[in-house]
C-alpha cells in the first residue's frame, strides 16, 4: 500500500523545513520526512552553540513563511555594525546599517530556533505532513514520478522529491548525482562567550593566518565565536583548558572586547567545498547544503540554501496554479539554472577571500590590505558589498524581496 503526496521533501532543517512551509501554506500536499524529531523546547541557558548569521533577505523569506515573529518571540540578536580586520595587513573595513534603508545589517539566530519555529508552524498547516523518525531506503525515479521506500517498509510516491538532507545527503547519492569539491583541512571552531567589554551590536572578523575567528554579537550581550583553524590547531584548542582557551582568544581578537570572561562547551566542524554537478533530475531536486556546502567566512550557507527554498517553492506553486506538473522538467531546469550560477558565485568568492587571507605571499597581503581601504574608503563600493552581504541581490525569488 503507498501513500501519494505532491511533493515529499527529505530533511527538516532550516532549507527543507522552509520550502515546506511555503508550499504548504500555498495549499500543496507535501510531506516532511527527517530522520531526527529536532528539540522544540530548551532550558532558558546556555545559548546553543549552531547559529547563523541571516540576512535581510533570509529574514524576508522567513517572515513570509509566517515564523520570524515566533523567532523574534524566542530571542534573536540583530547587529548594525560589521568590523573586519586583517592581521596580517594594515586593511579595515567596517559596515554600518546607518548607511542602509535598513535598521540592523542582519540578526544572529540559533538554528534550533529557526527549526523549531518551521517545525510548530508545519503542525498548523493542514497541507502538511511530518513523518518522523523516517529513514529512506530506496528512491526510484521514473519519467512519471518519484517513490520512495522507508526502512518500515512504507511506499511513498511525490510527484516531486525535495532533497534537503544535508551536505552527506543520502538522497543525492541515491539519485546517482555525482558531487565536486575538497576539504579545507580546516575545521570552524564554535562556542559562546563572555566577554569583558560590550560587544557593541558589532559583527566582528579577523583575519588570521590559518582562517578568520568571528565573534557574532548575542541577544543575551555574549557573543558565538566561529573560528576557522587548521584541522589540529582546531583540534589542540578543544583540549586547552578554559582559561588558556580564553587567553588565547583574547590574544588572537587583539583585546577587542576586553578582557575574555568565560566559554561554554566548544565543538569543531570540518570545512568543505562542495557542489553537486547537477541540481535536478527526473522527478527529483536539490536544495541546501545538499546541493552545495561552502566555507563558512561569510556566514552564507543556510542564506543560500534559504534562496534554493525560496525559488524552488516560487515556480512549484507558479506551475501548480498555471495546472502544470510540479515535477515537470522544465520547472526543475529553471530552478536549476536559477540557483546553481549564483551558488557557485557565492562559493567560488568565499573560497578567494579564504585562499587570499591564508597565504604567505608578501604582494598578496600588502594587495589585500590596499584593496580593503579602498573599499571601505569608497561609498560606492561599501554600498555594493553590503547590499550583497545581506543577501539583496538582483533575480532573488519574490519570498526574498519581501514582496
Ligand atoms: C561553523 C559553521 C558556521 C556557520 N555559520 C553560518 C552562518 O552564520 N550563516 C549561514 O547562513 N550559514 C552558516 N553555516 C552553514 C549552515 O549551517 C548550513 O548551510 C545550513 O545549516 C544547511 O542547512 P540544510 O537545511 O541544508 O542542512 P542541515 O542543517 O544539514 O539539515 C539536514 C536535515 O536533514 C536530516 N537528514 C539528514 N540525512 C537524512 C536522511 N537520510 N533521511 C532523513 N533525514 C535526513 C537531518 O536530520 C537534518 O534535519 C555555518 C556552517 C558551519 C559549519
């Protein structure tokens, strides 16, 4: 016996429980399935250590899916000011939303807030479904449709399958989808701390020699420090103890902040580059990290990964209204061709500034630090940079204009 839906979508993080939403609330028949219930509720403190930095045009897809109120209800931190600096060159650049229409230049969210807040609103669409814990075993794809076999032993059949399950995504490997890229040999050293000076509602960034150590202003006045390292420096810096680990903060962000006051637990994640060849197949389609995982400087892989869940839910209901299949060809190649150049944009740029910042080469670093004075020292530039750092490019699906 199999079950039918429209579309079945596989991972319920931030990207999959997204494009739920938005299709469910567009009335299409869709189903969530993800291995792991995530936590819907918490103790008060501590903070988790898994946040991300969003941007306005997250912010307007995310409020367009009815949940950013309920995250704002749960605590989240925005900031005004971006300060970046280089060590190994004189280059400053600093952004400030005063030079924006906009009050802050982005907020600083736990992701279990933003999935707990998809999740609780997928329970108030009656067009959604959330099967979990559900574990794929078997995807076929066919010319007429997709089906998927769960370890029960449950069929289920979509017209279209969503993958957005991660950057390991079983689904893709399933679908036969070949992926390009390498590791960094880095990892993103993530904890919270306290510091003794304000954090000043200042997104703040050194660059380093071994990767860029960011101190992401909190709601609670702590700040999430994601700092990139070497895979055995990261791994040497989980074992120091808290007060040597707070020592050599405070050394590498300079004395910023002060004086650091205390950490909580810390964990590591190590860093790749990755992007599947190709997003879209019969009846089958890419999202998220699944279909790309890039460094994380800049803080943009779930905005991007929120772009994919925008756009694809855009032309699946456009297609559905106009009685045209969701699954159809044609919609899966726009969405491919849509997303997939502004992705490998987005990547290849992360992947220069991080390979521009690592290196020895004196002409390099002398040219990185010229180049960021005449950035910060040029309104036009600024302008430029920090409309695309917070996401508000040309072509963004309607979710993400805020429209
Ligand atoms: C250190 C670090 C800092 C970062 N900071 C930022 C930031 O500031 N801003 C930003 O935009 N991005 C940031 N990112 C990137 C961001 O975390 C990811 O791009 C984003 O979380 C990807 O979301 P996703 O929903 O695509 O995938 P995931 O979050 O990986 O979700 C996948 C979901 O699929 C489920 N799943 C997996 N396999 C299966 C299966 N076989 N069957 C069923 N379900 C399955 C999982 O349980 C999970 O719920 C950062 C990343 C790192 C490592």
């Amino acid at each position: 016996m199999s079950k039918k839906y429209a579309v079945i979508i596989v991972g319920g993080g931030i990207v999959g429980a997204t494009a739920a939403c938005a299709l469910a609330q567009a009335g299409v028949d869709v189903a969530l399935l993800d291995a792991r219930n995530p936590a819907r509720t918490w103790p008060a403190d501590p903070i988790d250590i898994r946040v991300s930095a969003l941007t306005r045009a997250s912010q307007n897809i995310l409020r367009a899916v009815g949940v950013w109120d309920a995250m704002e209800a749960r605590g989240i931190g925005a900031y005004d000011h971006m300060h970046v600096w280089d060590a190994g060159s004189a280059g400053v650049l600093h952004f400030d939303a005063a030079d924006t229409e906009f009050p802050e230049l982005g907020h600083i969210v736990e992701n279990r807030v933003t999935v707990a807040c998809l999740w609780d609103q997928l329970d108030l669409l009656p067009s959604a479904t959330i099967l979990c814990p559900a574990i794929v075993e078997d995807l076929q794809l066919s010319a007429d449709s997709a089906q998927i076999t769960l370890s029960d032993g449950t069929i289920l059949v979509a017209d279209l399958v969503i993958a957005a399950d991660g950057r390991d995504s079983a689904l893709r490997q399933m679908a036969g989808m070949q992926t390009t890229g390498w590791e960094y040999k880095q990892d993103g050293l993530v904890a919270t701390i306290s510091s003794e000076k304000s954090h000043q509602f200042t997104a703040w960034q050194r660059f380093l020699p071994e990767g860029p150590l960011a101190l992401l202003p909190l709601k609670n006045g702590q700040c999430s420090i994601v700092w990139t390292l070497n895979h055995d420096t990261a791994q040497a810096y989980l074992n120091l103890s808290a007060a040597d680990f707070l020592q050599t903060l405070a050394h590498a962000t300079e004395g910023i902040l002060g004086k650091m006051l205390t950490v909580g637990p810390r964990g590591a994640f190590p860093l790749r580059f990755q992007y599947a060849q190709q997003y879209s197949s019969d009846h089958f389609v890419l999202i998220g990290d699944a279909a790309h995982a890039m460094h994380p400087l800049a803080g943009q892989g779930a905005n991007a990964g929120l772009l994919d869940a925008a756009a694809i839910a855009e032309l699946i209901i456009k297609a559905n209204q106009a009685g045209r299949p969701m699954g159809s060809h044609k919609t899966l190649r726009q969405y491919e061709r849509w997303r997939k150049g502004d992705n490998l944009a987005m990547m290849a740029s992360m992947d220069v500034i991080n390979k521009m910042y690592t290196t020895h080469h004196e002409v390099l670093r002398q040219l990185r630090g010229t180049g960021m004075s005449w950035v910060n020292h040029s309104a036009w530039l600024k302008n430029y940079f920090n409309r695309y750092a917070m996401g508000l490019r040309d072509d963004l699906p309607e979710m993400a204009r805020g429209i």
